[in-house]
C-alpha cells in the first residue's frame, strides 16, 4: 500500500516535471524533486523491502525533496564597508548576522554554555561563516547603544572581554553623516518605523546598498517614493524579512507547487504573545536621560510627520494621536516607540508582515484586493494608541484565497500557519506538518487502505530534530517556532538573519536582485497599510491594481 502512495507522487511528477527537462525519465525526474526520504534512487525491488523494515506511518515521513535549500554562493570577493544605523535590539541581532557582538555578550555566552551543555549559541556563532565585511560607521542617537555599536564593531576576532580588538568603527551622531562617508559601501537601517523611509532614500541617493529592517515603510505616500529612488539609483536593495531564507518555507512551496494540497482557498495566520516585552513593553535602558538621547532627531522626518498628521486629522483620528505632544521628551515613547502610532505601525506594520511575507514567498499572493480589519486596546490600557488585538481579512480574489490574520497580545497559545487546499492542510512554522482532508479525491484511495489517517499529518518535516535548541526568552522561543530565528541548511543550524545578510552581500557583489527585493517589498507596505488604515477607519481598504492606489469602501 506504501507502494501505491509512493506510485501516486511519481505519477504527479511525471505530469508536473519541468519544461526544461523533458528527457528525463519518471525515476530521474522522482530523484530530482520527491522521493521517499529512505529511498533515494533505489530500485522498486529494494523499495519494497525497505518499506517492510520501516512503519513510515510512525515516522511520518513519506517522502522528502531532494532539491534541499542551498547557502548563497561564497562570499569570497571584495571587502564590503558597512555602516550601521540603529543599535538597538534587531540592530544588534544584525550586526550578530554580520559576526560582531559586543565583547560582553560573547563572556556571557561562555557562562550560559559552562552551565548548560545543550546552550550551544557560542559555538555555532564562532563558526557562523565571515562575510568578509567591515564595520566602518556606526550611528544611534542614544549614546549606550553608540558606545556600544563601537564595540561590536571592533570586535573583529569574535572575543570576549580580554580578547583582542580591532580597529573601531566611527561613531556618527547622525545618519546622514554616515551615509556622507566615503569609506562606507552599503547600511543596515535598523531604526523605529517612522524612519525607515527617509533613511533609505536618502541612503540611496548617496549611492549606498541598503537592508532595512521591516517593515518597508510608515506611510502610504512614501512608499512610492522610496520605490521609486531604489529603481532610479539602482541600489541592491533587500528587507529583512529573514523567512525567505527558511527551509520549512521553501520547502513548503515546493508542496504547493506540485499541487500536493490540491486547490488552495484559504490561509490562517496569526501572531499571539503574552508578555509584557511581547506587547513592547520594554525597559527603560539605565542612562537614559535628555543628556544621552538627541530626542530632537527621534522625532521624525519633517515631511512624513506632517503626511501622518494630515491623514489623522483628515479621516477625524486625532484620538490616536495620543495624549503626549510629539515634541514632549519621554522616555516612555523612546523605548518603548511600537505603541504610538506617531512612530510605529502597529501590529499590521510589526507582526502582521512577517507572516504575509511568508505566505506571499510560498504563493505569490502580491497585495490583497481588499482588507477589514478590527480590534483594540484590550490588554494593556497603559496609554498605547496602537491595538494590542487585531483580526485582519485579506481578500486575494486573483488568486481565490482568503487569508486571516488575528493577533492577542494577551495569549501564547501557539497556532502556527495554515494553508488549507482541497486534499490537505500544510501547517507551516520552523516544521511542517501536512494532513489530509477527509474529502480528497486525490488522496481517497490510500485514506480507504489506510495508508493515510485523516486525523493525523501523514508527512512532516522536522529539521534539526535530533537536537536541543537553546532559547534565553519566550520572545526568542516565539520567533524561533516560526523560523525566524534559525533554519538548517544541509543538516547544519544556520541563524536566518546570518543567510538573508549573506544574500544581499552576494547581490551587491555579483549585480543580483534579493529574495525580498523592492517590489516584493513594495507588496509588504502596501498590504500592511491596508490592514492599518481599514482599523483605523472602520471601514473596508481596496487595492485598484491599475492605478496603484488604496481605496476605500
């Protein structure tokens, strides 16, 4: 009966193959895409004796891919200068993509690994490959985390506090001095939301490669500016979406694409946390005063400032304004910048994006046609104008999918990804997990012989399984069930941050384009914004595909 199950997929193969190799036979074209994981390119003769020596009902591996997720290309070629904007937590964990940490975390993760055997994070950094690049310039208008980008960046050798450091990198009190530098090729943004377009543009124009952490932008207006600068200078372009470099995810397309769900209608997504630092709650840094942060510069760019308040005022959302004046300091808004819409973009902005551009990556899904959203201030009534639960509909009617997306800040309860087709359900975080309908046509007659149970995955993938993977937080155990974290590549655990820098480093090298380029990055805004704008109004956003705009209902 195994055999019958292993005939069906090589029967769907033989149909689906591709176009450049129609020379290949049913077997070459089986090893090539899908195979059964202990099967390889064994005959049918010693298939059927292995299938007897091994319940794959246990296993729940009925077959695997052989075109596994591949490294980019060496990262030998000239030395990249980079310069960094941003140092606070996703800047550190990028600079940490890069191979620099300050020299204090690398003491600490000595101690963490002398006191657990199983915390192996100093280890798999140290072996993390050299990108063969420079920290030539560091910028962060909150002195500690300039004072400590220096550090990182020095940091050449990966030592601790005793070890020896390299050259330092300057420390640029603003951005555009930075981004002035002759020494400099390319900059990491990592800066709050309101900042990101600007940043890039201006980053561009000065001929400089750019990774901006997501999300792409703040308001709708500037997002076609920035389009348009990154097209006009040519720049290699990439955002941080580090799903794209996740093996759960490439893998997960590949299923799609041969059809292996069968029609696909509808998707869940959803993002739940229940801490206070899940819901940006966070520390206030020791040293912060007036004296260590330029708050002048943290308020924004001058003309997305006035496009936000023109829109709020515009729609009557001035109540989402906030009771504080932009220009009031407040140590508050500066840590803790994600629960003012004066700075951020919400749960849509923040979350919601990492999970579209998931789903876009397995399905090219592009920008909803329409979008409701709803929620609100249910969990932390501590003076946030952004929602802390939010539920967001998204119509892809090109397509003929619907996907929903609900976040609580209120709840951990885990519910990964879940991409529903006519024959099975592909749950997708950093494992899969494939179950069949009970209504398949295409899976009805191993249902009948019991082959496949429909009250349980008849394949997963599990990478990693055999090992223990350390987590310090439930943030950290959060992303990492998401595959946002870290991923394997040829059995070896490889941080997702590391691989998506190590692209883009291989595109400015080589003249290439990114996975997560402009235009894939265009789709993340635009969508984001329709989920926020649809809140904020209470109303149902369209997207006219023709004239590039967000209407409304």
């Amino acid at each position: 009966m195994y055999l019958n199950l292993y005939k069906m997929i090589e029967k769907d193969l033989e149909q689906n193959k591709p176009k450049e190799t129609p020379s290949k036979s049913r077997r070459e074209a089986l090893k090539t895409m899908l195979t059964l994981p202990v099967v390889g390119a064994l005959g049918v003769g010693v298939l059927k004796k292995v299938l007897k020596e091994h319940d794959l009902r246990k296993k729940r591996n009925l077959f695997a891919f052989e075109n596994k997720p591949k490294l980019p290309q060496d990262v030998v070629g000239k030395e990249i200068r980079l310069g960094i904007i941003g140092f606070g937590i996703r800047g550190k964990q990028l600079l940490q993509g890069l191979g620099f940490v300050e020299p204090k975390v690398i003491d600490e993760m000595a101690l963490k690994s002398k006191m657990d055997s199983k915390d192996t994070r100093l280890q798999l950094f140290r072996e993390q490959d050299d990108l063969n690049v420079i920290i030539n310039g560091v910028c962060d208008i909150f002195d500690p985390y300039g004072e400590a980008a220096v550090e990182a960046g020095a940091n050449i050798h990966r030592q601790g506090t005793d070890g020896k450091m390299g050259k330092e990198p300057v420390r640029y009190r603003t951005y555009q001095e930075l981004i002035a530098a002759d020494d400099i090729d390319a900059v990491i943004i990592a800066s709050p939301d309101h900042w990101h377009g600007q940043m890039t543009i201006d980053a561009a124009l000065a001929g400089k490669h750019v990774y901006l952490e997501k999300p792409f932008t703040w308001t709708v207006p500037e997002t076609y500016r920035v389009r348009d600068v990154v097209k006009k200078t040519g720049i290699v372009f990439q955002l941080g979406h580090q799903g794209r470099q996740t093996d759960s995810y490439i893998r997960a397309r590949e299923i799609i694409d041969l059809g292996l769900l069968g029609k696909v209608s509808l998707i869940e997504v959803c993002t739940n946390r229940n801490t206070p630092n899940g819901a940006w709650v966070y520390p206030i840094i020791e040293g912060s005063s007036p004296d260590t942060i330029d708050w002048k510069q943290f308020e924004g760019p001058i003309e997305q400032i006035k496009e936000y308040e023109a829109y709020m005022k515009a729609n009557k959302l001035d109540h989402f304004m906030g009771p504080d004046a932009r220009n009031h300091f407040s140590l508050e808004r500066f840590f803790r910048w994600r629960c003012w819409w004066d700075y951020s973009t919400g749960l849509s902005g923040d979350l919601l994006t990492h999970e579209y551009d998931a789903i876009n990556q397995m399905l090219e899904v592009g920008i909803p046609s329409s979008v409701v959203s709803s929620g609100g201030i249910y969990v932390f009534p501590d003076g946030r104008t952004v929602p802390d639960v939010v539920q967001t509909v998204m119509e892809f009617r090109d397509k003929e999918i619907t996907m929903l997306y609900s976040a609580t800040q209120g709840n951990s309860r885990r519910r990964g990804k879940v991409i529903m087709g006519r024959d099975a359900s592909l749950e997708v975080s950093s494992t899969l997990l494939m179950t069949a309908d009970p209504a398949s046509v295409r899976y009805e007659q191993q249902i009948n012989e019991g082959v496949i149970k429909t009250d349980e995955p008849f394949y997963s993938y599990i990478p990693g399984s055999n090992k223990v993977d350390a987590v310090t937080s439930a943030t950290e155990l959060y992303f990492a069930q998401r595959g946002l974290l870290y991923t394997y590549v040829g059995g070896k655990r490889y941080d997702t941050t590391h691989l998506h820098l190590r692209e883009w480093l291989y595109c400015i090298r080589n003249n290439q384009t990114p996975s997560c380029h402009i235009d894939a990055s265009f789709e993340e805004a635009m969508t984001a914004h329709m989920g926020t704008r649809a809140y904020l109004e209470g109303r149902t956003m369209y997207w006219d595909k023709e004239r590039e705009e967000i209407t409304r209902g």
